[in-house]
C-alpha cells in the first residue's frame, strides 16, 4: 500500500545514514500486470524523496512493457493516474533471476 510506504520515509527521514530500497515483483505474464507496475510507481515515488538510482535495487521479471497483450507498447501505466511509470526505471536484475541466489 502506498501510505504505508509514505508512512516509512516520514518515519525515515528522521533517521541518520544512508538509506537503501530493494524493491521486488517476484511475478510475471501479463495477468500480474498490477505486480510490476506496483514496482515501477514506488520506484518513481522513492526517487521523488531523494533516494538517488545508486540505492535503489530493483528486481523485476520484466515482461510487462513489450508483452504482445500491451495496448501501449514500451510502457507500464499507473492504475492509480494512468501515466507511464516504466519510463526511466533502471531494472537491476530481469527475466529468470534466482533471487535467492542473487541475496545470498
């Protein structure tokens, strides 16, 4: 849920160091759309709150923007305002990733 996150950055900023995100759409095909773009909005929302690409981890399947079911092509879209959320965001690791492999 996003208030939830928005809660933890107030909640964050009050704290010292560097601050670090990992975000995960540990699902794919087209009918978990919802999954990645969920990923791509909180990638948008975090940069807004000065978290630089440096320490962002994203980890996404990434078969979303291209899927031949995509009715706009190249892009992921917010359900929440309807705009490309896709565009910009840099995917750490794609595709058939082994996250448990990659975290240990």
């Amino acid at each position: 849920k996003v208030w939830e996150i928005l809660l933890c950055f107030e909640k964050a900023k009050k704290m010292s160091g560097k601050k670090w995100v990992i975000l995960v759409a540990g699902s794919k095909n087209w009918e978990n759309y919802q999954h990645q773009a969920n990923v791509c909005s909180l990638y948008q929302i975090i940069r807004k709150h000065g978290i630089p690409d440096e320490h962002i981890v994203l980890m996404m399947y990434d078969d979303i923007a291209n899927n031949p079911e995509n009715p706009t092509k190249g892009t992921i879209v917010s359900v929440a305002d309807d705009t490309d959320v896709y565009s910009g965001v840099p995917k750490d690791y794609t595709g058939k990733v082994t996250f448990i492999m990659l975290l240990f």
